[in-house]
C-alpha cells in the first residue's frame, strides 16, 4: 500500500503528465462483492487508500450492492502515513488504529467509513 502510494506520487512529482497511471486510475476504486472467491483479492493492495485519505476532493465510493460511501477524510499526510507504519503495523486494521492513534483521531468517522469500504 505505501509503495504504490508514495512510488505513484514521486513519480506524479517527476514526470508530471508522462507518468502512466493518472490520478482517476490510482484513486477509482469498485471493489468486489465482499467474501468474493477471487484468489487475488486475498493479497490485495488498497492502493487508492492513501490517496483517499490525503486529498480534499470529495469522491464517491462505488460498491458492487448499489451502495455508494462519499469519500470526505481527507487532512493526512505522507509524513503521518510513514510515521504510523512501525514495525508491529501487520495489517491495514492495525495501520488504521495506529494512524488515528496517532494523530489525535483526525476524521476518525470518515476515516473509519473509507477503510469499511474498503474491507478493512
């Protein structure tokens, strides 16, 4: 999650308009319905989290059940995401606990509704 959010970044930073992902396709997120059977979703990367997290643009969420969540966290920094990512961080539930944690429970209801949607 870190890698592509911050490796997506700098070379947004750069390269500007060369680099290939753009910011729709780093941060459009659908995920699959879930307890979904496909194999890949066991390792998924939530990429698009980060940059949920830390933008001011207020994105909706679109969820496979017809449900949409409207994205309002927003107010985190790269620098509060390495902080929270201490060597006992094993998952992205205890990322999300520490960063709150951390950071005085900044948003804490946006943040907790982003990473619900997420499946974490």
């Amino acid at each position: 999650m870190w890698g592509h959010h911050i490796g997506w970044q700098y070379t947004r930073f750069k390269y500007d308009s060369l680099a290939e992902i753009t910011k729709f396709e780093h941060d459009d997120f659908t995920p699959v319905t879930k307890g979904s059977t496909i194999s890949y979703m066991r390792h998924w990367i939530p990429m698009g989290l980060l940059l949920d997290l830390q933008d001011d643009t207020t994105d909706i969420v679109r969820i496979n059940n017809g449900v949409n969540l409207i994205d309002n966290a927003n107010g985190y920094t790269n620098h509060m995401f390495y902080n929270a990512l201490d060597s006992d961080i094993k998952s992205p539930q205890a990322f999300k606990v520490r960063l709150l944690q951390e950071n005085s429970n900044l948003d804490q209801t946006d943040v907790n509704s982003l990473f619900q949607v997420y499946y974490y």
